[in-house]
C-alpha cells in the first residue's frame, strides 16, 4: 500500500511539472 502511494505522489508531481513546462512553452509561443 505504502509503495503505491508513493507511486501515486511521483506520477502527481511529474504530471504538474509538465503542465508547468507545457504553460512555459505557450507563453514563450505566444
């Protein structure tokens, strides 16, 4: 249990740090 939750919380904050890159390069698009 304890190793999926940490699982859980990688994949979250992978998945936010590539939305944030992904506002990065639209601002630098635009």
């Amino acid at each position: 249990m304890k190793c999926l939750e940490i699982i859980n919380m990688n994949e979250l904050f992978v998945w936010k740090r590539s939305a944030l890159w992904r506002k990065e390069g639209f601002w630098k698009k635009s």
